[in-house]
C-alpha cells in the first residue's frame, strides 16, 4: 500500500487544528529571535497589525509589545521596554487589543514616558481615560478653516509667520539654532490663555534628547509658571527606539482628549527627525526593505498620519483645536533632503531658523526669505495685520541692500534711509529667550518703528527705547493700550491716541 503523505499531512493539520480550537493555541506564540526592542515570533496565527502583545520576562513580570510586520509563518514585533529581560523561547500572547495610553486633566504638570506612565516621582496620574494612540484623523467634513491666532510671544513669529490653532508650522533649523527656545517660548506665552475662556493646554513631547535637555526645559516650564498646563512625555536617547517611535503618537492622543472637548491644545515634537532615525533602525531589524537615505518607503505615512491629526474641529463637533509644531533638525542648513521635505510637504508653513543670523546675534535667528505660513492674515488680529503687512517685504529689501551696501559703493539718500529703518527693525525684532511679550505691545512697538519713532535712535537704544516703551503704556498711556485691548484693531482714534502717546514718550526719554 502506498502512503499519500499529502493525506497525512491534511490529517495532521485537522487534530492540530481541533487541539487549537480547544487551547486557543493561535493566541500564544514563542520568540525566536530578539534584540535591540524587536522580536520576531512564531505563531500568534490569529494576530492583528499593530495589536499589543504581552511578552512574558524572565524575572516573572509582562513586558508589552506590538505587532508590526504580519508575515507567512514568522510575526516581527516591537518592544516597549526593556527588551533584555526577554529571551528566545519566550512565550508571546496576543490581546487582542490596539495600544492605549491615560489621557485627562490629571497629566498636566507631569512628566510621562512613551507608555504614559509617570516618570517624575509624583505618584500615580489620577482620573485618566484611556485613549487609542494611533487612529484616523477627522475627516474634511469635521474641520473648520483656522481662524484664531495661536500666538508665540515672539515678535518675528507673531508679525511675519503667524501661526493659527489647527495649523502644522514647522520649526526647522540647524542644531543649536533656537528651536526648542521659540517651541518653549509658545508653551509660556499660553500662560495668558488660562486667564480666558479659551485656553490652550500643552504637551511637549521630547525624542533622543538627553535627559539633562529635558530636565532643563521642565525647569524652565517650572519657573515660568507654565508647567501646570504642560505635560511633558519624555522618550529619551537612552531609551529604546521602539519608545522613540511611539512617543509623538502618544503625545498626540493626550492631546486630542482636550480637542474633541472642544477645548485647544497645542503639541511640540521635538524632534521628529530623531523619531524617523527610530523608525528606520526598527524597520531595518524587521527586514522591510530600505529606500531613500535607507528610510523605508512608509515614513512620509509616519508623519502624514501624525501630522493630520492637527486641526481645527467645526463647530458642530465642538470647535477645539490641535496645533502641531513638529522640529526638524537639519545638517549643514539642507532643507532638501529627504525627511525635511517630507514634513515640509505635510505642514502648513516653516519657521527656517538660519545659523548665520544666530551666530551674528539676531534671535530668535529667524530666515524671513524661507520661513512661511500658509495661514497668514487669518491667524492675527486686525492690530497686528495693518502694522505687520510690510514688515516682511521691508526686511527682505533691507537684506538685498545690505549686502549690496557693502560693496562699498556711494548710497543715495534714500537708499540709506531704508537701511537704517532696517537695522533698527533688525534689532527691534531680536528678543531673549523664555520673555515672550503680549500680541497688543508687540503692535505698539511694531507701530512706533514703522511710523519712524525709532530713526533717530542709535540702534545701540533700540531695545532699551521699545522696553520703556512697553512699560509707559502699562502705566501713563494705560487708556490707550485698554482700547487697543477692546476693539483688538488700530481705528483712526486710537492711531491719534497712540502717535500722541509715543511721542509724549519720546520727548521725555530724550531722544
């Protein structure tokens, strides 16, 4: 008699299949490779993509996990946490699940890893609400235009780069070209929103950065008074890539409980250039084959997917917002290359801080030519618009003159006039880190340097001369700041009122 091993073969499968049936043995799996927070696992025959799985340690605890590459006989999986504690052999469970992490009122002022749990020595978070980390963004249908001004504090953003709630700006730049410093600047200058009806809740989500960068901020946060409407999730360089690449996701799902409460929020990623060196070194570990820069083909889709998350909701659905201000680091200034085109590509407008300008003192170092936003005027108030409307073009001249001047050839008198204009503008616009100023002073001085009040002045007296500014109509020109507060725009009255305050301001500085 002839065997028929496909015969046997078939009947094999059928009692392995009756004894799974039985045990639910598709829900188990056992590691056979791991290392660097991937494992690759056999079985799980039943395993979704990017379902959470429990790995089971050699000390006895669970660690999680999740599933990202689904293939024939083998699942690749990531790991989140301390990857060394699984071992091959381990058995794997699915659970059937996608990954959730605590949102709520109860995360502001704290500082969480990746997975949402608390990393400050505060306790546990109370009256959290677990939310998906990685959904689908609202639909064309559920969005608004962005209409209301999301401002930073900082002159050279407010004026010429306005910024909306809903909106993607994107900070790019060299390293230490003042990223962070303009991202932490918005966080503080929220601190007025809390006085409203509208305030905007923070969350600063840090990726591969040291922990000593990241205490320094909290601290920062801490001593402005603005880390009680901040949460801070903390993925740092010491930690896994795995956390690295989850980090922003969850940042974002803290954040979205606020917008869908028709609430604002406003989220920093800083950086996803670190996130996307995550992504590809889990990537290449799990085998997906390597494209451009060795980035795999999907990480435009790892930011596009993160990215349009930010919005700003219809009223129908309650008018929250989200606003993303994503940080890209660049080598050598190269805005082409791969990742910071990608994200350039998603968002809508870059704040381009160049290395030049800071290294020759003007900061924030803020490149007027590239940095753009797609929003524009409906991100200001009427005030800011009038004033701020020529401000970029005048810079931009100044610039070419500038380098035209120094040629050395003989200037027309006008041509002088515009350069000095400039150079006070210049100056004007160069402002310390962590001191953001209101919307309505920054109109005043922005006001009393286009009319001409600062021509006259060395540009040694520029920032003196606008500080003291300031403060004269936070005291004797009180009335005049009130009604630009109230009406939020520059009427034929209150321009009366405010070339007599300036000037009155003028005389008695001396000038």
């Amino acid at each position: 008699m002839k065997i028929n091993t496909n015969e046997i073969a078939s009947l094999i499968k059928q009692e392995i299949a009756s004894f799974g049936a039985a045990l639910d043995v598709s829900q188990v799996g056992t590691v056979v490779e791991v290392g660097d927070g991937i494992a690759r696992i056999h079985g799980l025959s039943k395993c979704m993509a990017g379902e959470m799985l429990e790995f089971a340690a050699t000390d006895g605890s669970t660690i999680l996990g999740q599933a990202m590459n689904l293939e024939q006989d083998i699942v690749g999986a990531i790991i989140f946490g301390d990857y060394l504690k699984v071992r091959e052999g381990s058995t794997v469970k699915s659970t059937g699940n996608l990954l959730e992490v605590p949102t709520g009122e109860g995360l502001l002022g704290r500082v969480v890893n990746a997975l949402g749990q608390p990393i400050d020595g505060k306790g546990p978070v109370s009256g959290s609400e677990m939310r998906k980390v990685d959904i689908i963004a609202p639909g064309i249908a559920k969005r608004q235009p962005v209409c209301q001004p999301m401002q930073f504090g900082v002159k050279a953003v407010d004026a010429m780069i306005p910024v909306g709630r809903g909106q993607r700006e994107l900070i790019i730049g060299d390293r230490k070209t003042g990223k962070t410093a303009v991202a932490i600047d918005a966080i503080i200058n929220q601190k007025k929103t809390h006085q409203t009806d509208q305030p905007v809740y923070c969350f600063y989500v840090a990726v591969g950065q040291k922990e000593s960068t990241v205490a320094a901020v909290v601290e920062a946060l801490r001593k402005n008074g603005a880390l009680e409407y901040t949460t801070v999730i903390n993925a740092s360089s010491s930690e896994a890539a795995p956390m690295q690449y989850v980090a922003p996701y969850t940042g974002t799902a803290m954040a979205e409980y606020f917008m869908w409460k028709g609430k604002h929020a406003l989220v920093i990623y800083d950086d996803l250039s670190k996130q996307a060196v995550a992504y590809r070194q889990l990537s290449l570990l799990l085998r997906r084959p390597p494209g451009r820069e060795a980035y795999p083909g999907d990480v435009f889709y790892l930011h596009s997917r993160l990215l349009e998350r930010a919005t700003k909701l219809s009223d129908q659905y309650g008018g929250g917002s989200l606003t993303a201000l994503p940080i890209i680091e660049t080598q050598e200034g190269d805005v082409s290359a791969y990742i910071p085109t990608n994200v350039i590509s998603i968002t809508d407008g870059q704040i381009y801080l160049e290395p030049e300008l800071f290294f020759a003192g003007v900061r924030p170092a803020v490149n007027v030519g590239i940095s753009v936003s797609r929003v524009g005027g409906a991100a200001q108030i009427k005030a800011m618009k009038k004033i701020a409307g020529s401000l970029r073009l005048d810079l931009a001249a100044y610039r070419e003159l500038e380098a035209f001047a120094q040629l050395g050839t003989d200037l027309d008198a006008a041509t002088k006039r515009q350069l000095d204009r400039g150079a006070r503008m210049v100056e004007l616009l160069k402002q310390p880190q962590y001191s953001p100023l209101h919307e309505i002073d920054q109109v005043i001085q922005l006001f009393a340097a286009g009319k001409g009040y600062m021509d006259s002045l060395p540009v040694n007296k520029i920032a003196d001369f606008a500080g003291k500014l300031v403060a004269h109509f936070e005291t004797t020109g009180k009335s005049v700041r009130d009604a630009l507060v109230a009406k939020q725009d520059i009427t034929a009255d209150i321009e009366k009122d405010l070339r007599a305050g300036i000037e009155a301001f003028k005389a008695g500085y001396g000038a």
